[in-house]
C-alpha cells in the first residue's frame, strides 16, 4: 500500500512539472492552445473567450507536440497574431533541458459584426432592414468591419454584397442628395432678388457640393451648390 501512494505521489508531482493539468487540459495540444489562446487575448485585449484557435500543429518537420512545463511564448512575427501564427514555444521537461519547440496556430477573433440581411446592390442607399448583428471570425485585424448598424443608415454600397456577409466600413460612401439626370429646382439671389428655374443635373450632388447643372431655360451649363434634395443655388462661387 505504501509502495503505491509513493508512486502514485511522484506521479502526480511529474505531472505538474509538466505543466500539465489532472483537471482540464491535459495533452501537449491542449496546454499549448490554452496558453496561446491566453497569450493572444491579452495582447489583444481581449477575453480568452473571443479568440479561437480551429488548428494547432507541429512546425518545422516535427511529428508531434512535446509535453513539459511552457516557460515563455512569443509569435516569430511580433503583431501577428491572427491568422496562421507561427509560435516559439519554450518547454522545460524534468530530465531534459529547456528547448523550443515551433508551434503553427490558426487562430481568429470572434466578434459580432453589421451583416447584410439581404443582397445589397452598389448604390443601394442603406435602411435598418437592411442589417443585423452576427459573429463572425476575424483574421486580419486591418479589415474595417461594420460594428454598429447606427452609423450606416442613409449611407450608400459602393460595391454589390450578398446576404449575410460582413459590411465593412471602406466600402460605403455618403448618398448624394442629387442623382445625375434629376430635374431641380434652380436658385439665384442676388440682393434682395430671388430668381427661381427648372433645371437639370450632369452629375451626383452630396449635401454642400458643387455641382453642373443644365438651365432648361437657357440651355446653358453652370456651376451651382446642393443646398438639399433637389435644390441647387447658382452664384459667384468657384468649384473646389
């Protein structure tokens, strides 16, 4: 009985040297994931929860993860940490000296993200039906994705998008009051004089640009300001 609490004891002991868990994680992959997952959520962050790791395998020909007590960890790309991340994992065994063994990790952010609820054309102007809220992974960090569906009512696609993809943000423009072709409303003053016409425009108008317009009257094309939809105002002024 003594014989078997003893090596049930230095059993135990040699486990936690290991850095491995009885309770949890207890393979090489698990313990390296967990402390990779962790690792990339602080330098993120983030919660441990919002990051996921789908692969983890052996790097640079080995066969397998070894199991040992994890020292250090650093990506071999510092500021990469989402997509395929190569890892140095520093490892310490109990009758072996501390080695490096190269870890490659799939690894993404799950973050909730403005989705299309329905296939959105290029210049589609975007209403609240237009979106939802879905979770999505991330993997690379420079991509602009749509988080709150308050900041894109009334703005315009600049590309075709299908249901249920992401929205991103560099893809949106601000709709113009005018569309090329629209008849206006023409404006002049000049002292206490206001002149009013019918007119047509050449071009897209946003709120406070400068824009082409054809008099219907004259015949003649000037340059006039969007003061709102479907009104412009013909003056002195010069194009910007």
């Amino acid at each position: 009985m003594k014989t078997i609490f003893i090596i049930i004891f230095f059993s135990l002991s040699f486990f936690n040297f290991m850095g491995i868990a009885t309770a949890g994680a207890t393979t090489p992959h698990e313990v390296i994931s967990a402390r990779i997952n962790r690792y990339v959520a602080k330098a993120l962050s983030l919660q441990a929860s919002d990051i996921e790791i789908a692969e983890l395998k052996p790097a640079s020909g080995a066969r397998q993860l070894f199991p040992g007590k994890i020292t250090h960890i650093r990506p071999a790309k510092p500021g990469k940490l989402l997509g395929r991340v190569l890892f140095a994992v520093t490892t310490k065994q109990a009758r072996r000296n501390t080695f490096v063994q190269w870890v490659l990790a799939d690894i993404a952010r799950i973050q909730e993200v403005v989705v299309a609820t329905q296939s959105l054309k290029r210049h589609h102007v975007i209403t609240r039906g237009d979106l939802g809220i879905q979770k999505i992974r991330i993997q690379n960090r420079a991509i602009p994705y749509a988080t709150d569906p308050n900041h894109l009512l009334g703005l315009r696609m600049m590309r075709s998008i299908r249901m249920g993809r992401a929205i991103r943000t560099d893809r949106l423009e601000e709709a113009p009051v005018i569309l090329r072709g629209d008849r206006i409303t023409l404006s002049l003053r000049r002292g206490g004089l206001s002149i009013s016409t019918t007119g047509k425009a050449k071009e897209d108008g946003l709120q406070g640009a400068l824009i082409k317009v054809t008099n219907l009257d004259s015949r003649k094309t000037v340059i006039a300001k969007v003061i709102g939809p479907g009104h412009v105002r013909v003056g002195p002024m010069r194009r910007e």
